[in-house]
C-alpha cells in the first residue's frame, strides 16, 4: 500500500473523520512519497479559498470534495474523530493547562515548541482560540476562552484526561459548567493518547557515542508512565542529573519498530513526527555499517546524508 491512507476510509462522501485522517497523514506522506506530491493542501486554511483548485489528483476527488465542504469546527461532537480526541487529550495531558480565574472566567492554554506550530493551528482551527508566540521564549502558546470552544473541547476530551493534575484542573472547568468529570478507563494500546503525550513530553535521540537510538517520555512522576511498559515495551528510570523527574525509555530495536507502526497508526502532530519516519533509515543504513564507513566512501556519503536529516528535522 504505496499511500499511508487506510483504504476503507474512502466512502462515496468525504467525511470530517476522513479530512482529520488526510491531514494527521500528511507529515507522513511528505517523508514517504515526496514524489507524489505536488501540493501540500491544508484544508482549514482560511487563505484557502478554492479547496478544489489546490487538488492534485482526479475528478472524482473535487466532486466529492465540492459535496463536502464543512469544516471541522462544524462537525458535531461524535462526527470528530475518536483518535484525534485521544491525541489531544495526550497533548493537553503534557503541555496542557485549564485555567480557572478568580473572576470565574475558565480556559485551555497549550504551549508547545516553535517548531510545532502546525499541531497548535489544528486545534485552532477545529475550536477556535488564538495562537501567539511567547515572548522571550521560543515557543507558541494556544489560548480558548470563548465558551463554545471551551465545551466543545471539554466534550471531546473528557473522559480521556490522564494526568492528575489535568484532572483536577478539568473538574474545576466541569464543575463551573454543570458537567461531570468522566474519569479514564485503563489505557490501551489502540489508542492515540500517547501519540499526542509523546508530542508533548517525548524525545527521539541518537547516542552519538555507541549510535544507539532511543525513544522516551518524561515525567515528575512515574504514575503516566508506568503503563506504558507494558504496553509498548521499555523501563522507566530516574532521568540522569534529575533527582524530581522519571522517564520511560525504549531502546530495544524490536519495541522501536512496534512503536513505529503504532505512530503509524496514530501520528503525531508535531516536528518529532520527522526523525519518527527516518527510524526505519537508520537501522538500515546501522546494519550496513555506513556510520563506520570511511569518509571517502559512497556509504559514508550516505549517512552524512542522513545525519544532516535528523539533526534537522523540522
């Protein structure tokens, strides 16, 4: 299956659930199949006022496209799509906050990287809310204070919500709305939460000592984490030169790869989603031993190549 599309999707009308899909897979698409191509179509760009023009593809796709041209914020609750609830409640898991002033006015901030900007304007775009970037900081932060956009996104993601103190901060939003606070089931591994957790408080690194590549997730405390092991492989330990913060951590070829298909599943959002799609790469090029290669040679030439790849991943 040339395109990363799950074929079943393509019905006779485009669905929100579909538009959400395209877009997730995109980042995908472009590491995968730059050859195929030509145009990038961010379908809830307001400066896109022709959707159909920026098409690339056959007539069939602009006439199902013109029948279907609502936008996601539009889309009932249970039209929006179950693995991007569960990768935003990831996100706000770890780069989250629910605010809830004195004066009783509630609201959602989301600060990320600059990096990821494009994860930050889709859930712009689906709710609302504004995005600036922080002074001093070199990063983004996302604000939604207007009331439809705030419930909107408390029914999507309640229900879904991890992280203890996210918890708490979401009850005190319910609680100012009259809305009951659905605890989380057990999580699984068909799940999109940690795509979305893994974009805000994940790493992808090489060791540039033994060329070793891991995959981790911090946290203050074990209790998001723990879980995981079982789940997608790994350990948790004590971060080095952190005696307050833990982190879980894949280094195992074998667990890597299963992750890989897994975020193949349930992409993330975020610039991390660049080194995620060269794993496959490096292991390829580590089995060739090109990062032992002599500098003159061709495979050399190659992992040069690649190393520039990854170090520059946004």
């Amino acid at each position: 299956q040339m395109w990363p599309f799950k074929l079943n999707l393509m019905q006779q009308t485009i669905s929100g659930e579909i538009v959400l899909y395209l877009l997730s897979t995109l980042v995908i698409s472009y590491v995968f199949h730059t050859n195929k191509v030509k145009n990038f179509l961010i379908y809830y760009n307001p400066q896109v006022t022709n959707v159909s023009n920026s098409l690339v593809g056959t007539s069939e796709a602009i006439c199902l496209l013109n029948k279907n041209k609502r936008s996601i914020h539009n889309l009932s609750n249970s039209n929006r799509d179950l693995k991007f609830k569960q990768w935003l409640a990831g996100l706000i898991d770890g780069d989250g906050c629910f605010t809830l002033s004195k004066k009783g006015y509630a609201g959602l901030e989301i600060t990320m990287d600059i990096r990821d900007e494009r994860a930050l304007q889709i859930i712009k775009n689906v709710y609302g809310g504004s995005l600036k970037l922080r002074s001093n900081a070199n990063a983004l932060r996302y604000r939604l204070h207007h009331k439809e956009g705030l419930l909107n996104i408390i029914n999507d993601i309640n229900g879904l919500i991890r992280n203890p103190v996210r918890l708490v901060q979401l009850n005190n939003v319910c609680l100012k709305y009259d809305i009951t606070l659905i605890w989380p089931e057990n999580l699984t591994h068909n799940n999109g939460w940690l795509s979305g957790f893994f974009d805000a408080d994940g790493t992808i690194t090489i060791n540039k000592t033994n060329w070793q590549l891991s995959i981790a997730v911090s946290q203050k405390t074990t209790e998001l984490l723990t879980p995981l092991i079982e789940l997608y492989g790994g350990n948790v330990y004590i971060s080095k030169g952190s005696s307050d913060s833990f982190k879980w951590y894949i280094t195992k070829k074998e667990d890597i790869l299963k992750l890989i298909e897994y975020f193949k599943e349930y992409p993330p959002r975020s610039a991390k989603i660049n080194r995620l799609f060269l794993v496959s790469k490096f292991y390829e090029l580590k089995s060739m031993k090109a990062h032992k290669a002599t500098s003159d040679s061709l495979l050399a030439k190659s992992w040069d190549i690649f190393i520039k790849k990854w170090m520059n991943y946004e």
